[in-house]
C-alpha cells in the first residue's frame, strides 16, 4: 500500500492511504515580578497511574508523558498496544520543526507509514462533567482547566443542565508537551504516527486528536534535532515502555502536582498575576518529581 506525506502550514501529516490522501521537584522557572508559590507539600502531590503512564528512553534522555485514557480512549489505547508491540522501540524523530514540535512513531522514519492495525477515529473532543476538571478560567460560555496534567478548554457549564448527558464538550489546548496523534488530510487517519509538542500551537486545536502530556522531559523534546525531515543521523526513541510493565526493581517512582491542591491554585494566581492579560493555561507550571 502506498503513503504519502502531507504536510503544509500547520498541517502534521502521516501515512495514509494514496486514495485517502492523508530528589527535587521538577520545577519550570518562573519569571516577572509576581511570588511563585513554594515548593509543593507532601497534600500537594499526586501519583498517576502507572497503567497510563509511557516512559520514552531516548539517546537525549528520558520522557515522561501521562496519558489519558478520559480524553481520548480509542488513541490511548493505540499507543499502548503499539508500545507492547515493540514498534516504538528504535523509531526516529524523522520530523523536528523548533516552535513547534517532535513527529515520530513511523516504522518507515521518514513519515509514510503506519502500523498493521486500522485507523483511528479521530477524538478531537470529549465529553467532559462539572467534576472533571479544575477550573483555571471562567469565560461563561467558554472555561479552561486541567483534567490531571493536560491544558482543556471546554464549554461553560451552565449549558451541562441543557445536555442530554449532563456534559458539555471539550478539547485539548495544544500547550508545549502536549503528546497528539499526527494524521494525514482525512480526519480518521491517525495509525501510529504521534508528535510532542515543542512549544504551544493553538491552530491544532479541535484538529488532531491530544492522548497526553510530557510531564518530565520537555527539555529532552526541546532538544531533539531539528529538519523537515531531519538528516541523519536523526535522534531516536531506543526504548518505549508503559510504567506499570517495568520491573519493579528498575521502575521509576513518578509523581506530578494535583490541580485540585492548593499549590496549583496558587500558581494560577501567580501566573495571572505575571502575564496579566496575557495569560493562558500553557503558562501554568506543572512540576513533577521522578526517582
């Protein structure tokens, strides 16, 4: 089967079919003028789950990205049957564009292929309720929050009365770190193909389908080698493993900040307070802490 790569403006392509045409906290500096909070409490923390939690060793160093299943189930569940599999295991990052962000996941490293399975459907949005997620902004018909480690916005709820599920709909905001199935032009035409994101790029939004976040590693992402497509030798994922598979001896203990924990709320404020009308949800800090 042939495949082609698309790629144009902001445009992350992958294989498709020719028809279809397709220990310290790990803490971010703060900046300006406003007081960060201190450094996290004990209350503070929370300890993902390991089932969703994929561990990338590559020849620039280790990264951590929580997955979530609530999001985008179908894709979460693509990844790590592909991580079981061993395809990720030696994959290049074949596309490396800097403000933007690492494409990898080919087993042809050059863009055009895919795994043997079916694609995807694409999981832009999710159905999200009043407890799901913690509230960063309140714009009334529109918020923005976090469910766990990853930047949503969604719509206000006070249209949850008016849903037949008592949801509203909501959607990844494509903050640096954030992990996303990369497709071809047909919106159902994600496979295996996936990219970090390097910096925040908010045209993909409601446009690709976001699984997780690198919660530990972002400055590996950042420091992967650049091209479109990158020359060799190109940087490499050696091993891709899913927490909860790594033996017990060798696994590391993971824990990142709980957007519920009076931490976080206070890093909202001083980052509101720093940017003022700048603000987003992508300037709010999520340390980790990994031994």
């Amino acid at each position: 089967m042939i495949r082609t790569v698309l790629f144009a403006a902001v445009t992350l392509s992958v294989a498709v079919p020719a028809a279809a045409q397709a220990p310290k906290p790990n803490l971010p500096p703060a900046t300006g003028s406003a007081a960060a909070p201190a450094e996290p409490t004990a209350a503070d923390w929370r300890t993902p789950n390991p089932a969703d939690v994929l561990v990338i060793d590559t020849n620039k160093g280790r990264i951590i990205v929580e997955m979530l299943p609530e999001v985008a189930p179908n894709h979460v569940t693509r990844i790590k049957e592909l991580t079981r599999a061993g395809l990720y295991n030696g994959r290049s990052f074949f596309r490396v564009i800097d403000q933007f962000m690492a494409q990898t996941g080919d087993p042809e490293d050059r863009g055009t292929g895919g795994s043997d399975k079916p694609d995807l459907t694409q999981e832009f949005v999710f159905r999200r309720g009043a407890g799901d997620m913690t509230l960063v902004a309140d714009q009334t018909v529109s918020q923005l929050g976090f469910v766990k480690s990853l930047p949503v916005a969604s719509q206000g709820e006070m249209l949850m009365a008016m849903t037949a599920d008592g949801k509203v709909s909501a959607w990844p905001l494509f903050c640096p770190g954030v992990a996303a199935m990369a497709r071809g032009e047909g919106v159902d035409s994600a496979n295996s193909q996936f990219f970090l994101m390097r910096q925040a790029y908010p045209s993909l939004e409601k446009r690709y389908t976001g699984w997780g976040r690198v919660i530990s590693g972002l400055d590996v992402v950042r420091a992967i080698k650049v091209g479109e497509p990158v020359v060799a030798p190109q940087d490499k994922m050696d091993k891709v493993r899913i927490l909860s598979d790594i033996p017990a001896a060798e696994r590391p203990k993971v824990r990142v900040i709980d957007p519920k924990s009076t931490w976080f709320r206070a890093e909202i404020e001083s980052a509101r307070a720093r940017l003022g009308a700048d603000f987003s949800a992508c300037a709010i800090r999520i340390p980790s802490e990994v031994k």
